[in-house]
C-alpha cells in the first residue's frame, strides 16, 4: 500500500497583533455574491494585486557537518592518511552549506513578518526579497514556535506594505481563495481553490493542528506564504501537503489566521510562546467505548504524569473531559489545543463524566517548560539536552509507545550537536558498545569512553542512524 507522506513547503506569512503591532483588519463579516452578469468577466486581480506584495520569497543558508560524510570519514581514517600521506584528505570541506527556499507575509510597517518555523529552523542567515523587487534584506529571527509551526522574522525596510488581516472565524466550505507564494524558487505565484475543509487535524504536521484544507495548488516553497480570500485578506499561512508522488494532490493545509495573530503577538511581544500544561496523556472515545460514557464527545485521560497539575487535582484514568471554561471538546485534539491556548498558572474549569456522573474540576495549569528545567541545567555530547521516556514526552514527539532509550529532547542552538545532525525526538539506543536504556547508562557510557570521539546510534522515528561526536 503506497502511505501517504507530508511534504512541508517552504513558504512564510506575516501578521502582527497587540499594543506594539498594528494590524490592518478587514471587515470580518463579509457578505458573498454571485456574478450574474453576463457581459462581466469574473477577475480577482484588482482584490488580490495588495497582497501579492506583501508576500514575500524567504531563502535560507544553514551550515552543515560532514563529519557524518562517509568520504570525510574515509579521508580521515589514519590508515589512509599513513598510506597516502599526512596531508591526504586535508581539502576534504568540513562543512557544506544548505540552501532552502520558503515564503513569508508582511504583517506590519515595523518589517515583522510571519512565516513557517521549518522554513527558518536552524538557520544561519536569513534573506528576504519583497514581493517582485529584486532587492534583498537580511532578517532576524524574532521568536519561533515549533508547536505550531510558526515564526516571526523582522527586516529593516521602508515603504513595505502590510497585508489585510481577515478573519478565520467565519470561513466556509466553498469559499473562494488564493494561495500565494514561491513555489520551487520560481519567483511569485498566485493559485486559486476553494476551501475544501475546516477544522482538520491528525494530520500529523503539528503538535497543534486546526488546519484550513484547500485544494488550490501549494507546492515546495509556498511554506509560509499567504492563504487569501477573494478580498485579499488573509486567512492563514500555508504550510504543508499530503501527496503520493511528491507533487500536489490538491490536498493542502493553512494554519488559521486565529492561530496566527495568537501565536505572532506572543513571539513578538516575548519571543517564545509558553503554554500550560496539564500533565495528562489523551485519547478519542473508541466506538467500543461509547456505550459506557453518556457523553459522546470528548477528551478520554489514559494516563496522568505524578508531580503534575492532573495529578495534584486528582484526575483520573477513564475520566472524559467534554468541556473546557465553558467551551465543549470535540475529541483530544481539540481538548491539547484547548490547554495549550492558556498560560502556565491560569485556572481553568474541566467538565468531566466520571462513572457516568458529571463533575466540575478547577485546576490551576503548571508550564511545560518546568518539566524541562532539570535535565536542562546541563548539556552533554557538546549540546544534547536528555530526558528519561516518559508517556508525556513520548506523546509530545509523537514516538511509538514501545520506544526504548533516552530521548533527545532539545538540541543547544550552534553546537557541535547540531552540527552534525542530532535534533529534538531522536532516541538515543546506544553509545558505542553500551546500550542505553536509562539516563545512567548514559553517564556509564560518557565516563567509559571519555574525552575520545564516540559512536552514537539514534532512532529517529524508526529510521536507525549513527553519530560521530566527541
């Protein structure tokens, strides 16, 4: 059976929300027409012309190890090195530079612009070229949040022109629009769809997903380009595909322009996003289950992390959360969104079945950066932060429940760690001839082999890899 695979474009977008970001709202109760006309020709150019310019092509440069290069490997083996001489493999580059396309959106006259995380993630150097002008400008990076997928950059330029800022609110099935962006590194591009569904999540993009889904063309580099209605206003940031063959399918994906202005106003405003957490691990009610709850929607809690708000408040396994402050919970997608949306140590109210009677909880939410603050006092391996495997961090990357190791739960930005390749969510399985199973393992292994380069294997999502580093 052929599965399915997501390609994420590479394109941006740019919004900007609160005191210090002046947005340029549209009227977010639009009425809808039809052409009726028959000596009209139906165009978009006059509602759209705006907003192609203020999107913007997005190119990246990133500097990348070869030490994981077997040629490198082979030119520095001192066998080789001792057979053909001292200076063999000298010329051999220990590094190369990785160059990637993407999209962006121009959200106010201060240069904030807003694009996709995976677009500038790791980057060394960011230039942004305006709409059709060829003129570059450098840009630094803001605030980043991978959780959604999400960034905000920033370029010193004058007379750039904001996009319209609509609403995502009131979007319907059928909606004309229009996606924006730099497919391939052909230059601007406009392609026109409708939207083909609201609400979409498990798609597997995300750690909180809502998407827009939209069958106009987005394709490599459209990451974090304009999705627009038929008045140029912005509705949200493309972000991804889901495709067979690597081309598009019509099967494309925008994060809401709700989320957006949320996530942008934050980033700019404290250059992170910060959540609150619950400490629970969730599942949907399977149609085996429904028999036993009265609710038939609703977020089922498999399992509570100790040292946790759940656990201090006393949630249990089995309880179904159906409502969160007086919003209800569709499924447990909706419900981690729902959390997520708050701030560490505000209070809210978790309408729960328990037994099949109705129970009111208040719990004042913890941060997940907490969670982290431990294991996040020291590196090792020259930039890796660990942490044990645990229903909650497994949940976070998305890892299979029988994952064995030590997880990789942050790579310190332009270490020697991420320069040659580690990243967030790998495992670590095994350090040279040490199997790891726990943290200790870990620290038997770095004592053993001590100030000497190591052998590090990774399972990354079920794709098994080996790491030189000292």
């Amino acid at each position: 059976m052929i599965k399915h695979k997501l390609f994420l474009s590479i394109f941006s977008s740019v919004v900007l929300l609160g005191n210090s970001l002046d947005l340029n709202i549209i009227e977010q109760k639009p009425k809808r027409v039809t052409i009726k006309n028959n000596n009209e020709i139906a165009s978009f150019n006059s509602s759209i012309k705006d907003a192609v310019e203020s999107v913007v092509n997005i190119s990246t440069k990133k500097r990348i190890s070869n030490r994981n290069n077997p040629m490198e490997q082979m030119f520095s083996d001192p066998f080789f090195k001792e057979f053909f001489g001292k200076g063999f493999g000298d010329s051999f580059p220990k590094e190369r530079i990785q160059k990637s396309l993407g999209s962006g959106v121009i959200l106010s006259k201060e240069g904030y612009i807003a694009t996709n995380a995976h677009v500038v993630e790791n980057a060394d150097e960011i230039i942004v070229t305006l709409g059709t002008n060829s003129k570059e400008y450098s840009a630094k990076l803001i605030g980043s949040d991978k959780d959604s997928d999400l960034a905000v950059i920033k370029i010193d330029a004058k007379n750039i022109k904001p996009i319209k800022v609509g609403s995502s609110r009131s979007l319907l099935i059928g909606d004309l629009v229009f996606a924006i962006g730099n497919p391939f590194g052909v230059g601007q591009t406009t392609t026109q769809g409708i939207i083909s569904a609201l609400n979409k999540n498990k798609v597997g993009i995300n750690r909180y997903e809502n998407f827009i889904q939209t069958d106009a063309s987005i394709n490599p580099g459209n990451s974090g380009g304009a999705l627009i209605d038929s008045r140029g206003a912005l509705i949200g940031i493309n972000s991804a595909i889901m495709t067979r063959s690597g081309g598009n399918n019509g099967v494309g994906f925008a994060i809401p322009v709700s989320m957006v202005k949320n996530i942008i106003t934050k980033l700019v405003q404290e250059g992170k996003v910060t959540r609150g957490y619950l400490g629970v691990s969730i599942g949907d009610i399977s149609e085996e289950l429904r028999d036993l709850y009265n609710k038939k929607e609703g977020a089922l809690i498999l399992d509570i992390s100790k040292e946790t708000p759940a656990y201090k408040y006393k949630l249990k396994r089995g309880d179904l959360v159906y409502e969160v402050n007086g919003i209800k919970v569709k499924d447990a997608q909706d419900f981690s969104r729902l959390i997520g949306s708050f701030k560490p140590n505000e209070k809210v109210r978790l309408k729960i079945e328990r037994d099949k009677k109705n129970i009111l909880i208040d719990i004042v939410l913890g941060s997940r950066d907490s969670i982290q603050t431990i294991s996040k006092t020291k590196t090792v391996l020259n930039g890796l932060y660990l942490s044990e495997l645990s229903n909650e961090n497994i949940t976070k990357f998305r890892l299979p429940k029988d994952s064995k190791g030590v997880l990789i739960h942050d790579v310190k930005a332009s270490s020697k760690a991420e320069k040659v390749g580690f990243q967030a969510g790998d495992i670590i399985i095994q350090i040279e001839n040490i199997e790891i199973d726990n943290m200790q393992d870990v620290q038997r292994a770095l004592r053993k082999y001590r100030n000497i380069s190591k052998r590090i294997y990774v399972n990354r999502y079920g794709r098994f890899m080996v790491t030189v580093i000292k």
